[in-house]
C-alpha cells in the first residue's frame, strides 16, 4: 500500500526507517520530511496542517494510510477530516480525532479526565485570568518547587517548574495577564510537584484493545546534569532499567486500563499512540501529562527496539482488532544521543554544513551499524546536507547493556561535526547509578 506520513523531525525519521522496512509498503510518502527521511521514502512539499493539500495528494496517489507524527493535526483534527469526507473515510489514520487529542491539547482537560478515571496524578487546579486571585492563594497552600503548565499547546515549553513562591506567582501573572505563551496559557494548571524520576510509557490503542511499547527516559534540559532550559529533548535510552515487570503491572493496572476505559466510557474514539508521562515516586507510578504521539527523542529509542512489522500493527489498530496481534521488542538496550546547534534552545543559526555522514553511509542494522536519525537538517542545491533546525541529528545504538550502548552512541556521534554543534555528554548517567 501507499503510506504517508506527516513530519519532520528525528521522531518521524525513526518511523519512517520501520515502515519502509515493512512488507505491506510499496511507497513511502513523508511530508515533509528532512534530509534523512529521503532515503526511507519520498519527501513532499506539504504542510502538516494544509489538510486541503494533503486531501488533494492522498487521493492523487492512491494512499491508503496515513500516519501522523506531530500533535498539531491532530488536536486541529485531522482524523476528523478524513472520517467527514466521504471520499476519504476509507483511509487508516494512526491518530485520534480531536476529542481524544485533548488528552495533550488541554492539560485541563487531561487532569481532569484522570481524577473522573481514578488515575493517579498530581494534586491540581486550573485557573484563568479572571481567577488570578484564587490561583496565587492556591500557589500559597503548595509546597517549593511550584508546577505551573500551559492549557493548550506551546512546542513543548508551557510547562514551568519554578523554586520560590515569589517566583510562581510572577509566573502566574505573566501567563495569564501578559500572555506569556499565547491563547495557550489563557488557562494554567497549577499543581502538586512530584519528587521522584521520569520515564515514558507508550501504548498502542484501537480503542479498545491495546499493546504496550518499551519504555524510555529522555533528557530534558540543555545542559548537563539536568540544568539549564528546557528542550525538545536531548537524548533518550529504552528500556529504562527500573521500570522492571513488577512496576509495569502498576502502570498497567492502574494507569493505562484506566485510561482506556475512560476512553470507552465517554465514548471518544481512538486509534492511535498514547504517551504517558510518569513520574515514578517511591516505586509508584504518577501521571505528568500525556501526548496523543510517539515522543521525540524517545521515538529514536523505542521504534529501533520494535521488531514487528509496524504497517500491520497500524493495520490492527485501524480495524480494531489489536488483541489478534502481538509485539516482538529486541531485548537490548536503545541509547540515543542528540546534536543541537549552537544557541538552542534559544537563538541558533541554519544552513551549518554538516560533515561525516558519509561514515553511515549504507542502511543501518540495529546491533550492527549505528543509527543516524536526521531532526532539523536539509539538503542544498549541491547535495551537501546542512543543518535547519535546533536539533539536527541523533543517534542511536544497541547493546547488551546500557554502557556499552551508551559508549556506542558517543563514539559515533563524535564522527558528525558541524560548526557549533553541542550534546550532552551525561545521557542515562543517572540511571547507571541507580544501577550499581
């Protein structure tokens, strides 16, 4: 079948590298895509949210799948488009309608929805301009550091973890009075700060059935040791070393049923990804926040570690029948490290030419070959491949254990140079000590 899929960055490369590795795929269309996307399919010219073009190439190339990366469509609905269009209904869309990606498009809406479900989470309120006042006496009644979260979407940085009260409720003011991140924090959701360690857990639902995918750690903040702002993420690893079986079944009993029951019991249909953030405290498992798609850098992580064919598990997920099918996860482990250009994540430059791409060239075997998973990049009239966005490149590498996938993945990103290109030198060091 002809698949397109929407998205640009490391996490759609990494999806892009297990679809065309499927049988069921004849053509690949990414749109659209970067310069490594290239070698997986077929990169268009198309806006993820030019739902009127994307109509108008579907139906041109006879696309049966569409599988969308970013969250952007999808809270724009996207998966509504396609369903109210009779020309269009029959295609399988990987990713929920609007309603469901309100799980990630309001963090009200979110919160809410785990306290009708019993899912534990953080201890919250929301607020607005107009109740100002009640959220700064709220502010009051927490205890340091103060958690203060965009309603709607802000590219990943509407979340604020600040460590005085004085702080917080400058903070407050700033999102509600002065629009710090836009008609996204017309609401803010103050709650609770959680004291423990993250981890992602990613699920793949029809709606009604589901399969868990391996878990991941990713790395936040810009500089080392966790400090310094925050990013799109900076590096990921998979699977994280304390989410054994035991945990698992805590997450699974308590969090993702319940979430999917809730699903089906306020009738919102959804076939697609569900990312949930955790928190793990004192061995019990919290909700942060969720997203309606694969996390990036995660994505780079996990998908390498799927070794089913992904087109039909999406072909399940469509038609409803996930609990036909099974999932085969390599039992390694996944570490990725990421590249940023110089000044992210706040002012950076562009078109940096990028050298020793060439020492990957060829398709990459996990176990074998690193994976070199392109993020911000674009190709020259020359072919010379050049940088174009905050985050560039990352890579990815297996092994029996996580220092040595971790050394892996160091030694190869060190082969790729542009100039001002900076990484994080302590990705999954934190977990190595909770491992001695």
């Amino acid at each position: 079948m002809n698949i397109l899929l929407l998205g640009s960055g490391g996490r759609e490369h990494a999806i892009a590298y297990k679809i065309s590795q499927s049988s069921l795929c004849e053509q690949l269309f990414i749109a659209p895509g970067n310069a490594g996307t290239d070698a997986c399919g077929k990169n268009v010219d198309l806006k993820v949210d030019d739902f009127s073009a994307i109509r108008k190439f579907v139906l041109g190339h006879d696309v049966q799948m569409v599988v969308v990366g970013p969250e952007a469509p999808l809270v724009a609905g996207i998966a509504d488009y396609f369903a109210d269009d009779p020309k269009l209904r029959h295609v399988m869309v990987i990713g929920p309608g609007s309603k469901g990606a309100q799980l990630e498009g309001s963090k009200d809406f979110a919160k809410a929805f785990m306290q009708r479900h019993n899912i534990p989470t953080a201890q919250y309120r929301t607020f607005t301009r107009d109740t100002l006042s009640d959220g700064i006496e709220f502010l009051s009644t927490l205890q340091a550091p103060y958690v203060l979260k965009a309603d709607g979407l802000a590219g990943g940085k509407g979340v604020l973890i600040v460590p005085t009260l004085a702080e917080a409720e400058r903070e407050l003011r700033s999102m509600l009075e002065d629009a710090k991140f836009g008609d996204a924090s017309s609401k803010v959701v103050v709650e609770q700060f959680l004291s423990g360690i993250e981890l992602s857990v990613f699920v793949l639902t029809d709606g009604q059935h589901y399969l868990l995918l391996p878990s991941a750690k990713d790395y936040k903040r810009i500089g080392e040791g966790d400090t310094g702002l925050n990013t799109g993420g900076m590096g990921s690893v998979s699977p994280v070393p304390f989410a054994d079986k035991e945990f698992m079944k805590k997450v699974e009993e308590r969090i993702v049923k319940r979430t999917i029951r809730g699903l089906i019991k306020e009738e919102i249909p959804y076939k697609g990804f569900i990312f949930v953030g955790l928190m793990n405290v004192a061995g019990d498992p919290y909700v942060i926040e969720y997203n309606v798609r694969m996390g990036d850098p995660e994505t780079e992580s996990v998908f390498p570690r799927i070794k089913s064919d992904v087109v039909e598990l999406f072909q399940h997920t469509w038609h409803g029948t996930l609990d036909q099918s099974d999932i085969s996860i390599d039992s390694r482990t996944a570490a990725c490290v990421m590249m940023v250009a110089q000044g992210y994540p706040e002012h950076y430059e562009k078109g940096k030419a990028i050298h020793g791409l060439e020492n990957f060239d060829g398709e990459g075997v996990p176990g074998e070959k690193p994976l070199v998973f392109h993020c911000g990049t674009k190709t020259d009239a020359q072919g010379q491949v050049l940088t174009n966005g905050g985050r560039v490149i990352c890579v990815t590498c297996f092994a029996n254990t996580l220092p040595e996938a971790l050394l892996k993945s160091y030694q190869s990103a060190d082969l790729i140079q542009w100039e001002g290109k900076y990484m994080r030198r302590d990705i999954g060091q934190d977990l190595l000590k909770l491992m001695v």
